[in-house]
C-alpha cells in the first residue's frame, strides 16, 4: 500500500520567498516519488522525480526536492518565488515501473507581489 | 516525453446523456490510463486501459458507468456515461513513458 499526505492545501509566499511545500510519504517497498504542477485549465506537468538515485533531486523552473527516507518526506523547495510559480502542485508516488501511481490532494501556491 | 492530446477539452452535458473522451498520443505506449479529478480534490485513477484487452477498472468504478475502448497503441476513448452533476469533474489521459506518467490536458466536463 501506498499514501502520500501534502500538508496544507494553500500556501502563500511573497515574491523572492522560498517556496516550501510538504509531502510525505507511506510505502512499503523503496518508492518513486513525483512533483507535479498543474497551471490553471491545464494538465499536469512533472517537475521532477525521486528514483533511488540522488536524494536531491533538481527540476524545472529552479525547483528541487529532498528524499529522506528517515522522515519519509519529500519536500519542494525554491529559493526564490516568481509570479509566474503559481499553481496547484502534486506530490504522488508509486512503486515504479506501470504500478499505479498514487496522488495527493494538492497544494495551491500563491504568490504575493 | 510524451505528447499527448484530449478531445474535448471542455463540455456542458445534461443529466442522463453521455460524453465520449478521447485521447490521442503522438508514439505507441503499452498502458494508458484514465484519471477523474473531482472539484478541489486530487487525482483518482479510472481505469487503465491495455490495447487488445478490457480495461482494468479501480475500486468504485465500474465499467457500465466509464466503458473504455482502446482500438490502437496511440489511441482510447473514456465514455461517462448515464451522467448526472456529481460527474462534473476533469477527467485526465495519461501514459507512462521512461519512468514518467504523462498528462493530457484534460477534459473538463460539466453536468447540469
């Protein structure tokens, strides 16, 4: 079985902000863990994974997330917020290969000006 | 990557009647698969959908409901059918590429 838990489903951020989104995880075999971004009217679109490679793993736009298995987290980070990062973003895990993967609720950014 | 393509992107339906999804990839994939996202709420998978077999239903979905077709390697249709306003959600196409799930854009349906 697998979960994912985002805590909170709203986070606000002032522009040039670090950006901190929080997921973690439950798993019962080494897990593949996702971060997706999903623009308003759009569909998703994967920021980056975690594979059992580097734990720190780098996206797009200057995203980048952390894979500790001591937390079971796998938290977002940006250093720095930019308008344009303002979207609902997923986190979701799976066990690999075409095992379903599952989602969490979302969390929705907002950046302030 | 994977470039995937949902028809329509978005459509106001009447109670009772039924709405065919379809979903174009641009290169063959074994599995495709179906996602609804409710208002406010996450991801759920459908079903997923192998060429030349039925499609595997989740847990609460059933297949008189969401009949999938899967003609071809590039290709599958999601039926909603018999919809009523609890059926207004996004409903999402995705496959899985190199490690990667894919999304279309999404389907965003509308029940009144």
């Amino acid at each position: 079985a697998q979960s994912v838990t985002q805590l909170g489903s709203h986070v606000s951020v002032s522009e040039g902000a670090l950006v901190l989104l929080r997921c973690n995880y439950s798993s019962s075999v080494p897990p593949y863990l996702f971060w997706y971004v999903q623009y308003p009217n759009q569909g998703l679109q994967l920021l980056l994974k975690y594979t059992s490679a580097a734990t720190l793993v780098k996206g797009i736009n200057g995203f980048e997330a952390e894979f500790k298995k001591s937390e079971t987290s796998f938290h977002l980070t940006k250093p720095s917020a930019h308008m344009s990062d303002a979207a609902e973003y997923f986190c979701a895990v799976s066990s690999g290969g075409y095992q379903k993967v599952t989602f969490g609720t979302g969390t929705k950014l907002q950046v302030i000006p | 990557s994977a470039v995937i393509s949902q028809k329509p992107s978005r459509d106001i339906c009447q109670r009772g009647t039924s709405l065919t999804i379809q979903c174009q990839v641009d290169s063959q994939v074994t599995m495709m698969f179906w996602y609804r996202q409710q208002p406010g709420q996450s991801l759920t998978l459908i079903a997923t959908a192998n060429q030349g077999s039925e499609a595997t239903y989740e847990s609460g979905f059933v297949i008189d409901k969401f009949p999938i077709s899967r003609p071809n390697l590039t290709f599958s249709t999601l039926t909603v059918s018999n919809m009523s306003p609890e059926d207004s959600s996004i409903y999402l196409c995705s496959v899985y590429r190199e490690g990667i799930q894919y999304f279309g854009a999404g389907t965003r349906l509308s029940v009144l």
